[in-house]
C-alpha cells in the first residue's frame, strides 16, 4: 500500500501578535510590544501550504486555538460575563492577558508528536499532544490541541489519541520540534530520533544555564513507550546545552531530516559523532544522507538568525528534494551560500523555495515550525476530515475567509478589547463549519 506525508500546518490565529513571551527565543524577545499583521501572517502561512500543494504534496490544515481564552482567565478566579473576565484582566493583569492571547498554536510542530503505523506495534497511527509545560501560554493549548487533532483524524480504527504527559516540570514535551522520523520510504519501518535538552530527574546532568531546557529525556520516553516503538529503532539524544544557551530552544533550530536525509549542524548534540552513529546503526545498510554543517561555514548565531535548519526539507515527484527555507536565509550571505553549495552536492536537494514567512518569523518560527507531519498510507488517509485537505477550493474560501476577519495591524494593547474577541469568535464559528470539525471550541459550547 502507498503511503504519503501530510504536511499539516496550523492557521495562524486572529491574535497574532507580538508580546515577547518565549523566554529563550531570540527573535520572539527582539520584537516585544512592536505591531504585528494578523492577516498578513495569516496569507503567508497559507499561500506556504497552497505552493506545497500546487507542487503535488499532500496538504492539510489545522485550526488554531480561540484566543483571549477566556476559559483559561476563569480558571484563574475571574468571574462575570466573558466581556467583563476580559476587562478585569485587561486592568488587573495585562501580562497574564498577553498569555491567553498568544496565537502560538500556528506553530503546529509544537502540536504533537505523530508516529506512524509502519513504527508502531499495532499498526496505528499514534498521535501525543504535547504539554508544553515550560511555558504557560503553551502549556494551555494541549487540551484544545488534543479536540483539534482528533476532529481531524478522526478514524478509531487507524488513528490512536493519548493524553498529554503529566503537566510537570519532569516531563516537558514540545513536540515534533525535537522530534524526527527518517526512512528510506515514508512506508518503510523508520528510525525515530528524539532529543531532549536535560534529564528531568537528575539536575547532576549536563543543562544549559541561561536559557530553559524545555524538553526532558523522560517524555521522550514516555511518548516512545506510548506509540509501541521498536526499542532498536528509538534513539534518544541530548541537545548541547551551550546552543540552547545561544537561542536553539528546539532542535528543529539546530537540525531537520526527510526520509534518508539529516541535516544537522555540527554543534547540535551533546556528543554529535555518538548520535550519528547511532543513526547510522539504526538505519542499517540502507543510504542515509547524513549531512553535517559546519560551524565554519554557518556559525550558530547565522542559524539561529537565518532559521536555515528550521526549513522543511519535501520530496518532489521525481524522487529528488526541496528545500522551503524562509526568505532571511536568501539575504544572508553566509546561509544562502552554504545553500548554493549544498544543491550542488551529492544528496537529494536539488532546489531551494524561498518563502517570506516573516510575520512567524518576527515571533521565532519558520517554515518547519508552521507544520506538523504525518505518514499514512491510503486507506488511513480515508479516515481524516477530509475537510482540512488543501485543494483550489479550500484555499480561495480560506483566503476569503481571512479577508473578512483578520485585522491588519494589532498592538498588544489591542488584547483587551471586546471587540476583537467577538471578531475572534465569529471567525472561528465560521472556520469550524468550512473544516467541519463541530463545536470544538469552550464558547461553542
């Protein structure tokens, strides 16, 4: 049976803005308080998915979280009409307002970690929303993540959902962001590479000292032991801390892979030349294209400005690859040379697709950051909405959707107005009938 990847990316939510809450992620810091465009963000992240598509990959769409969240303030002991919670934190606690409004969930690689059926004892596609339990405008999406996920794939009899991990320090997970699946063939048993930034239960480990390790060795583990992954195809690795420490608070900052190709700076791990062989050991005789860049043509600083590695590497229909890097590597010399280099080496990439994401990019994420992906084959890709597929069709009814709802320009003194959670709300009540998810969200309810 043939098996394909979905490339699921998240729309970019009508709160898009910039408050500067990802401690640890320099360019989320670096614009603080400035004036974002939620309809522009909103275009790029879905003109991404159209070319994707036009380029004959599947594509899907995730929904995005309501926000303010209104339910998150409640919890938090404000009471009265939803207009009244809003204005009381509004006056009260403008920076916990800032958290229940960030539009962050567009960054779907954060979403879940996916692992497909070929991987999995039973044959099922196992979905685990993560926690995000390091940062609270994250850690308040996995509820809602796990709704949204399981209206899109909705099958029983292909799709498994867990339960995120326990929301504690001990079991951080972010996701797919330190996650990566490589195969020869998306339909072939994979090796599944995890990394994680310090060991939850022993503080004598290495970690990093001035930027959070958000992901801990325990919840990769865990996600393993859940999605029934073969022991010897399983790899846990740890991130060098003196890069998280420099603003690579994922590792899809520092390295990204597709099918039997990894591209990983030389600095990523704790002890790269262990954690390639290991991946070399996992993947057996088969051709891994294992890609190391040095720091001598791309410094880490140049990596984490340019989000080179957080770049998704596709496969096209002529069996080469592509990479969708965003429009900052096409301007700095250093990264758009390596890039030059690189397509005319010997491995797959053949191309390079600039795309200006710079909306996301303002706030820390790029093209990788955008998608969360997953493998099926064709009879579980009957069991998803079908709904959420990206055709012509969708996308001029979502591109009109978004010209009747986005403003196009937001403060995050904006935040506490009423209005803008009405205009919220009536988008997303709209939004759940186009991708025929029902009533997802707590004001639907």
């Amino acid at each position: 049976m043939q098996y394909f990847e979905f490339n699921c990316d998240g729309l970019i939510g009508p709160t898009h803005n910039y408050c500067g809450l990802s401690f640890g992620n320099v360019a989320s810091n670096a614009n603080k308080n400035s004036q974002s465009n939620p309809l522009m963000a909103a275009k790029q992240g879905l003109n991404k998915m159209k070319q994707l598509s036009d380029l004959g990959l599947k594509q899907m769409v995730l929904a995005p979280q309501e926000r303010p969240s209104i339910e998150a303030l409640r919890q938090l002991g404000f009471s009265g009409s939803d207009e009244k919670v809003l204005c009381q934190a509004a006056k009260q606690a403008p920076a916990l307002l800032a958290n229940v409004s960030s539009a962050s969930s567009m960054w779907t690689a954060n979403a879940a970690t996916v692992c497909p059926s070929p991987d999995a004892q039973d044959g099922k596609v196992h979905f685990t929303p993560a926690n995000l339990s390091d940062k609270y405008h994250r850690a308040i999406e996995a509820s809602q993540t796990s709704k949204i996920l399981k209206a899109t794939f909705q099958d029983e009899r292909y799709f498994v959902h867990h339960d995120a991990l326990p929301q504690v320090s001990q079991f951080g997970d972010e996701g797919a962001a330190n996650h990566t699946r490589l195969c020869s063939r998306y339909g072939d048993a994979g090796v599944q590479l995890f990394v994680y930034g310090r060991d939850g239960f022993d503080p004598s480990q290495p970690a990093p000292l001035k930027f959070p390790a958000r992901h801990t060795k325990q919840a990769s583990e865990a996600v393993a032991r859940l999605h029934q992954l073969a022991p010897e195809k399983t790899i846990f690795a740890q991130q060098n801390p003196a890069v998280i420490d420099a603003g690579v608070f994922h590792n899809d900052v520092i390295a990204v892979g597709n099918k039997n190709l990894y591209l990983y700076h030389e600095q990523a791990y704790l002890d790269t030349p262990r954690v390639m062989a290991q991946l070399q050991q996992s993947f057996g005789e088969q051709k891994l294209y294992a890609i190391e860049v040095p720091t001598c043509a791309v410094s880490i600083e140049a990596a984490v400005n340019s989000y080179l590695f957080n770049s998704q590497i596709i496969s096209l229909n002529d069996n080469t690859m592509a990479i969708v890097a965003p429009s900052e590597c096409e301007q700095m010399p250093e990264i758009k040379s390596y890039l030059d280099s690189l397509i005319t080496s010997d491995n797959p990439i053949a191309e390079v697709i600039y795309r200006d994401l710079r909306q996301s990019m303002r706030n820390g994420g790029g093209p990788a950051c955008l998608r969360l992906r997953v493998v099926l084959n064709e009879q579980e890709a009957s069991g998803i909405n079908q709904a959420c597929v990206m055709t012509p069709e969708l996308f001029s009814t979502l591109d009109s959707w978004i010209d009747k709802h986005y403003r196009d320009r937001l403060s995050p003194a904006d935040l506490g107005s009423s209005e803008l959670l009405n205009e919220v709300r009536t988008a997303l009540d709209e939004l759940t009938q186009i991708l025929k998810l029902g009533s997802i969200y707590p004001f639907q309810r």
